[in-house]
C-alpha cells in the first residue's frame, strides 16, 4: 500500500458518500401519489430503487473503511517511515507538524512519504 492509494480510497469514500446523501435527501422529498387510480410506476419503485442503492452504497463505503484501516494499522510506529506516515493517516497531523515533531522539513517527510510503500 502506498499514500496514494490511501488518499485515492478516500476519495472514493468522498464521493460514495456525497452520492448517498444526494440519494437520501431525493428519497425524503419524494411523496407517493394519493390517488385512486392504480399507476404502473410510482414513487414507490423509485424509493424502493433507491433504498436498495442507499444500502448497496453502505456496503461500499464500509468495505472502503475497512480495507483502508487495514492498511494504516498495519504500519509499524518503530520504523521512522511508517510512524510519519500513522501521525499523517491515524492522527490527521499535517506536514509541517510531523517535520516539527521528528526534527525535519515538512518537503522531506512530505516526499518521503510519497515514496514510501508498506
């Protein structure tokens, strides 16, 4: 694994989420038509659909999470590497923070982890 294909997961939890809550709220503003007269295809297959997809889109982004967290638990905090790359991923610090705290530039630790495959 590499930081790349961290952030690229996170992008996708991003956007699977953003579309979920696009789903959500087009679900909560369709109404079911108050009719006696029976339709083909009403609000209720939509919502039904989309239920289906809103549950479909869950199951993604739990899978992303976890392949993700597998990865970032994996990295072993004695190996200056990896203990740059947990305080980056675990702990959310930023470049500047992680250089401070191990005596060095936020470019090099940046590269570095870049670079860095675990």
């Amino acid at each position: 694994m590499t930081y790349k294909e961290v952030q690229i997961i996170d992008e996708e939890i991003r956007n699977l989420q953003s579309r979920l809550g696009r789903l959500e709220s087009e679900v909560c503003s369709t109404t079911p038509k108050l009719s006696d007269t029976p339709s083909g295809s009403g609000s209720g297959d939509k919502i039904g659909r989309a239920v289906a997809e809103i549950a479909d889109l869950n199951t993604e982004i739990q899978a992303l999470r976890f392949r993700r967290d597998s990865a970032v638990n994996k990295l072993d905090s004695r190996k200056f590497e990896e203990n740059c790359l947990y305080m980056k991923l675990k702990c959310g610090m930023s470049w500047p923070q992680i250089a401070a705290k191990v005596s060095s530039t936020p470019d090099s630790i940046k590269m570095m982890c870049h670079r860095y495959i675990w």
